[in-house]
C-alpha cells in the first residue's frame, strides 16, 4: 500500500511539472526543488504526527527479523530521499536520542513504556547511499539473551527508544521526519519470567529453620502455658501434646513488599482431623511478633474450631491453606492480598489451644509471590 501512494505522488508531481513546463521554459531550465532526506519509519503509524513504530506492526507486517541462533532481534529501519533531481549519493548520521526518549516516557502518551537499556542493543554510527539509489537500510539490532537474562521484569512493557539521523553529507534532512520512536512490545519477544518467591525455607527442611523464628505467645496464659512441638523435618509439624492443653506459639518470617500490590499466598497444609478448642491461623502484619503477646495484626485466613464450625475438625490432604482455610478475610480470595504498606511485613503462623487440643497439623511448599 505504501508503494502504491508513493507511485500516486509521483505521477501528481510529473504533471504538475509538465503542465507547468508546457507553459514556460524548457527542460533543461526547470527548477527541481530540494530533495530532502527522511525515515520512511516515522510515518508509518500515522503519517508522522507521531513518529512511533511499532514492533511488531499491528497489521501484521513483519518488520523485525528474529535470528534464533543467534538470539537476536534485527528491527527494520531505514533512511529515504524524495525529490526527483538526479540520484547522488549521500550519507547520514544515526545516533539514540535518548533525551527525547525519556520526555516521551515522562510524559506518560506511551502507556507502561520504560526506556530500552542501552547495554543489549546496537545501531550503526551511520549510513550511506550510493550513486543510483534513493534509499538504504539499517538495524537496531538487540540482544535478546541480555534482554531476558537482564531485564526480565520489562517482559510486559514497552521497550522505547528514539532514532534520530542528521548531518547529511549532501541534500538536507526533513526534520519533521528525522526520528522515529520505536515502540516494542517486550511480550513478543520475551518469556513470562518465573515468579520469585518472597518466603525463604519455604520447603521446610532442617535447613530451612535458619529463616524462621519461633515465639511463644500468651494472653493470659502464664503458667499453664504447654509449649508447641515445632519440628522442620520436610515439613512444618505442628502439635500441642494430647489431651486437654493450652498453648500459643509464633512462627514468622520478614518479607519485603509494595503498598498497592497485589500478592499471592499459597501452601500445603493437612490435618489430623483432631483438633478441638483450637486455631491455626496466618497472618500478613506490618509489627513484628513479640514474645508474650497475642499476634492480631491483619490476620488473613486460618481454621478455627469455635467459629468456623467443623473445617479444622475434617482430615485434610494436601489441601491448600488458601483454599481450605475456613475462617478470614482471605477465605474466598485464593490466596490474593494487597500489600498495606512499602517495606517490611510479616508472614505469621499461629497455633494455639485453649483446654483443647491441635492434633498434628503440617504445612509445606509455603509460597508468597507478587500478581502481575
């Protein structure tokens, strides 16, 4: 399409010449006008009220060659002479503007966008046009692999940078189409990256207790305080003894978040199915458990046998905590919380009975992830 209305504008400007010739001097008397130079690129989109290029093009036109190989990205660009004087050759500068790039970015008319690092891509210094020609081709060519090993939270943004040329060694430079700013969507290119868990030792081996703490809690308790049995083995083995006890025990650990988030929760728990006069509750607090307090600090889902019936009374297995938990304002949520605040929060499990007993609860595979 874009051949066809350059052929159009060819033959109007042909007769408008000839009309006009007709008329007044002979040919070898005619003004030609100024050829100028330009990216045919930056008007591509919207004929240049922009100047965005998208990759890969919305219609479907391939406009990037993807080298598996090598793992690179080949993004097509290019420099252009209009005019109809003789073709002469000609050569030009091509530099990133990255000042203009970071204005765009700042200026928030490209949605989600951040600046391509400069560190996984290249462009040529410049490029020529030889005798008989009007146009030639050039590449930002990118490094795929440093993209994705690098930078592999930009995998839903827009990757933009700025191409600008100038200093032509004959005719001038259009300067309304002298940039063009491309526009990549980082999701054609790069994977989806692994999700990173926030909890450290979530496995719950012997090994893994080195990242939590045990504290034991009270509430009026005192002396009649039994303490929990809280063995990592593989898993987290929680029980309080047999029969009628009271006991109250912590097991947290500090993690790193930010306010307006959403995050995931999600871990194995089973039941023995025995548990009478007793909670098993998690918590996502912003204060830190102390010895001899009771933890309450933003308590999101957990079993309890006083008012949720009978759900940490039934055998459990390998059920999610997210899921089977019973009781909270997690219930309903598959594991989803918003972060309150920015910084440190804490990941609390409480266990505890009163004149009741846990049974063995267990939980594994303990997992806190940031949603996209």
């Amino acid at each position: 399409m874009k051949r066809i209305k350059r052929n159009i504008s060819y033959i109007i400007i042909l007769l408008t010449i000839f009309v006009y010739i007709s008329c007044e001097k002979s040919d070898n008397q005619q003004s030609w006008g100024q050829s100028k130079i330009y990216m045919p690129q930056s008007s591509i989109t919207n004929g240049g009220s922009s100047n965005n290029y998208a990759v890969p093009m919305n219609n479907g036109i391939s406009n990037y060659l993807l080298d598996t190989v090598k793992n690179t990205i080949d993004i097509d660009l290019g420099v252009y002479r209009s005019g109809l004087e003789a073709l002469q050759s000609y050569s030009v500068k091509v530099a990133a503007d990255v000042d203009t790039t970071n204005k765009i970015i700042a200026g928030g008319s490209i949605p989600n966008a951040v600046l391509l690092p400069a560190d996984v891509y290249t462009l040529p210094t410049s490029v020529s046009v030889p005798d008989g020609k009007r146009e030639a081709a050039f590449h930002l060519t990118i490094d795929r692999a440093k993209l994705i090993a690098n930078y592999g939270s930009y995998y839903n943004k827009k990757l933009i940078l700025t191409v600008r040329i100038s200093n032509p060694s004959r005719y001038v430079i259009n300067q309304s189409l002298s940039k063009t700013i491309i526009v990549i969507n980082a999701a054609s290119f790069m994977p989806v990256p692994p999700k990173v868990n926030l909890i450290k030792g979530g496995t719950m081996t012997a090994a893994d207790a080195a990242y939590w703490t045990i504290v034991p809690q009270d509430n009026g308790i005192g002396a009649g305080r039994t303490s929990s049995n809280i063995v990592f083995n593989g898993v987290l083995s929680w029980s309080n003894g047999t029969g009628s006890v009271t006991s109250n025990d912590a097991v947290y650990q500090a993690i790193q978040v930010t306010a307006g988030k959403n995050y995931r929760f999600s871990a194995d728990v089973t039941s023995s199915g025995a548990a009478t006069n007793s909670s098993y509750e998690i918590f996502f607090g912003a204060t830190k458990p102390s010895a001899g307090g009771q933890y309450s600090d933003n308590y999101y889902i957990g079993f309890n046998t006083w008012t949720a019936g009978t759900c940490s009374k039934t055998a459990i297995t390998s059920g999610n905590m997210a899921v089977v938990g019973c009781i909270g304002p997690g219930v309903g949520k598959e594991g989803v919380f918003t972060a309150p605040i920015t910084g440190t929060i804490y990941f609390v499990i409480k266990g505890c009975s009163y004149g009741g007993n846990l049974g063995t609860i267990t939980m594994d595979n303990v997992k806190i992830t940031e949603e996209p």
